[in-house]
C-alpha cells in the first residue's frame, strides 16, 4: 500500500469532483446547503463527518506544527496517511480547515483503499 501525502492538487481534484453536486441555477452553479462538496441530503457538518470516519476507520489522528518545513512544502502540504506498527495513522497540520481535512481524509482513504475496521 503507498504512502504518501495528499497534495493540494489532490484535494482540489477530490473536491472539484463534489462540483458536480451543484444545481444550475440561471445558468450559474451554486452550492447546495451553502457548501460545494456536499449534496443538498448531508446536512451534518466537516468536523462530525471527519470524526466519524476516524472511528470507523480506527485512524489515530495527529495534529503536526508545519511551521518547521519550508515555505513551498508548507504551502503544499494537506495530511499524511501511514501504518506505524499496526496502528493507523492520519498527520494533519494544526489549525487546518475542517473541510480540507475531510476532503483529504477522503482522498486518502479512497487512493490507498483502506478499508473499514
């Protein structure tokens, strides 16, 4: 299975994708429920959706200060996924939107086909 870090070329795909959950509107796509990667039936919010997935994925979470990297690895950098001794772990930076996070964890869990525990 592939290690690696989620990009922000890789989000920006996986949330471009939700773009297709837009309803045409006089010719203009807006958002349902006010946010572009979500469909009009989700009404729960990023961070209970993140949580969720955690829990059921058995992922331990870990908040890292990027600040440490250099600037263009900084601006770049979304989440890192790795098996670390048979425990699952997801690397995000401290602070992160709640809903690149998700997005992300999505990305992450869909490319490297993790599977429920």
């Amino acid at each position: 299975m592939p290690q690696t870090a989620a990009t922000t070329d890789d989000v920006s795909r996986m949330e471009s994708q939700g773009a297709q959950e837009h309803q045409a509107v006089g010719g203009v796509l807006t958002p349902d429920n006010g946010n572009p990667n979500r469909s009009p039936d989700i009404k729960s919010d990023p961070v209970t959706d993140f949580e969720a997935l955690t829990v059921k994925y058995g992922l331990r979470v870990m908040e890292w200060d990027i600040s440490i990297l250099e600037p263009e690895l900084r601006e770049g950098y979304v989440a890192h996924y790795l098996e670390l001794k048979g425990e699952r772990v997801f690397v995000v930076p401290i602070g992160q939107d709640p809903r690149t996070r998700l997005s992300a964890l999505r990305v992450h869990l869909a490319y490297q086909e993790v599977t429920p525990i």
